[in-house]
C-alpha cells in the first residue's frame, strides 16, 4: 500500500495526542484509515515513517494525495476549521490557540509524561525526575480547575478543540499517579465532555486498522 | 496605571519568546507598552499578574479593554492573522501551526532552557540534565536544517509567524551551547529572516517601557 485511499492516522493506541485525532475524525464523522505504530519498538525512527514526519512522532495524519501533517492540535485546528468545534470569531480562536499551546508546553510535558514512564516501565530510572513532573502537572491543572470553575468549557461557553486537546492526558492523568479528587471543575468537564455526541473513549477501537509495510 | 492606554506586553528582555512578539508588534506597525517583569526575581508570580495570566509566564499581552492573552505563539497567530505574516490558505494555516507546535515541544524545551540555565547561572546544578537537552536540541535543529534545504521560509516560500516563532531561540541558540556551523542552511535563513523590512533584533528596546505597580 503506497498511497492511502483514505485519511490515514499513523497512531499509537496509548497516545492522547494520537487519541485527541481519533476523537476529532470520530465526531466530525470522517472516515479513515489508522496504521499502529509502536514507539516503544522503534516503528516511528523508520525512513519510511521519518520521509513522512521527520520529527518522527505520532500522530501524523497522511491524505491520499500525499499530504502529511504532524503536530495534534495542528491537525486538530485543520480538521475543526469551519465545524462547530472550532468557533469562527478570531478572539475565540485565539483563546482556542492559547489553551492547546498551554496544553503542549505546560501540561502534556509533566502529566503524559508521568503516564508514560509508568505504563513503559521507566518509571523506576526516572523516579528522582517525577516530583519536578508531578508539581508541573499539578499546577497545569490548578489552572485548570481555576479556569472551569466559573465555566463549562475553555472558551466561549462551547465545546471545541481546546476541550479536546486537554481532555486527552487529563482524563487518563491518575495513570500518572495525579489524583483528580481535589479537582471538582475539572472532573464535572470531564463528564461533559464524555457526554458529547459522538464521542469515542481512548480505548475505542475507531478507523479502519490496516498493515503497513515499510517498504511501500 | 490600571488598564493600559495601548497595547501592553508584559516582557521579559531575553526572553526569546517574549521577543517574538515585540517583533511581531514592530513589523506590524503597531504601537505598544511594554512592562518588564524579572522572572529571576519572582515578579510574574505576583496576584496583579496571576489575574492577567493564571500560568504566570511572560509574554501576556493586554489590550486596553481589558482581553489578555497568553502564549506566545497564540499571540502571533492573533496579531498576524489577515496580514502578510500569515497565509490565508487553510493547509498553509495548518503547515504554520505545525511548525509553531513543533517550536513550542521539540526545540524550545531544549535550546531555549539550555540557553536559560546559562545564563541565569543554573547549568552546574543542572549540569547532569544538560546532554538530554543538548540531543534534543541537535534533533530540532537537524529537524529543520532538512527543512530548510529546499526552502526559503518555513511554509510556502513566503515569510511568515512560523519563520519568527523558530528564529526567536535558534538565532540565539549558541547562548545555549549549539553550535550552527553544521547548519549551513538554517544559518541562511538566519540572515534571510534578519534581512526582513522592520526587523528588530532581540536587544533592541521597542515598545514604550512603563514602571507598573503592582497594586495598580
């Protein structure tokens, strides 16, 4: 298989950025196509793989015409361009943007980070780093709960792409070791947001599963 | 000094990502107030700033209607938007954010923090931590020298907030210890990027500097 005949996710399953995209594609209903890459095996340092993302990370999305693009909430901003989970007025989409940058840089770095050495196995060798990932993590989310305390969603009052792109490791955050129980607002969105219409859990199997042969 | 008479950007002078904005702001043409916080001194920390900006990180900027905004590639996004620095096209919009989530999670993390650690005199006791931010950073910087060898600018052949948001660290990436002799092609784009009508460099002072109390 050379060039996909639909969307195609290259993902791994236990990724919230590969999971925030499969939720995206779900509920705005778009089919495609997921190759399973696993990291821990080395399945993205491939020249395959890297001739489609040289940074060499999932999620990437490839489009049957060739195109690849990489980043999740990049893909997130694409996808949504133009559907309800993305609002039109510039402000809104600012602070859209400003959300899913926090989300890369303050939150995902200490609380996807914490999961993963966990469910890896690397979280004995890295255990004198932990503490400087659990007070980051606890700060993104005391900003969090901060902000939905007086809020049903990030921006605007409406579900969109920042609830997403922080819903993905947040909701999946006790695998870190983050206990959610001092977080009230935070753990009343999580519940909105699973209660969207169309939503899929990181767990669902969604998209077409198919091999992917490195030499195509 | 309550709400600012202009545009104010709350700064940090060698902040790279501060710096971004300034030059932003100055090759849009628009006037601004700029307010320095010394992060070394804990002064984004205070309940004044907190209410501007609940992460507590420069660059914040606040309009005087009282909006403030956070992160700085948001904050280029938002200020760039139907101007020359950023592409109306939705997939150039997309490559632009790409770049922009790269820069945020794979370069700055490592080239900007490298360089932090210098020259706030934190590389002894973080000296143990210095190789992992180095490969990082070598890893971004080949990310790009790739990219950048069959480009001009970063997205479409035209410059744009994805070629200021990457310029911001790399320019000054040997602060940090990397050495851009092996990058022919980012140190061409280095100078193509310098060479831009209205650019500022990193030390200029721009902006309008005003004291702010912290009471205020």
């Amino acid at each position: 298989m050379n060039a996909p005949q639909k969307i195609r996710l290259y993902d791994y399953f236990e990724s919230g950025n590969a999971y925030k995209v499969r939720l995206v594609l779900s509920q705005l209903g778009i089919d495609f196509e997921r190759v399973h890459l696993d990291i821990l095996k080395g399945e993205t340092r491939t020249a395959a793989f890297v001739a489609r993302n040289a940074n060499h990370r999932v999620p990437t999305l490839e489009w049957p015409d060739g195109r690849c693009l990489a980043e999740s909430n990049a893909i997130l901003f694409y996808l949504a361009d133009g559907t309800r989970l993305l609002p039109n007025d510039a402000w809104k989409r600012a602070e859209v943007l400003q959300w899913m940058f926090f989300e890369q840089y303050s939150h995902e770095p200490n609380i996807a980070v914490a999961r993963f050495w966990h469910f890896s196995g690397q979280a004995t060798e890295n255990a004198a780093r932990l503490p400087e990932k659990m007070e980051g993590g606890t700060h993104a989310l005391g900003v969090m709960e901060n902000h939905l305390a007086e809020r049903s969603y990030f921006v605007g009052e409406e579900y969109s792409i920042a609830d997403i792109a922080l819903y993905a490791y947040t909701h999946v955050a006790h695998e870190g070791g983050f206990d959610l129980v001092p977080y009230p607002a935070i753990r009343a969105w999580l519940d909105r947001v699973a209660a969207q219409p169309g939503h899929v859990r990181i767990s669902d199997d969604v998209g077409e599963l198919v091999d992917w042969a490195e030499d195509d």
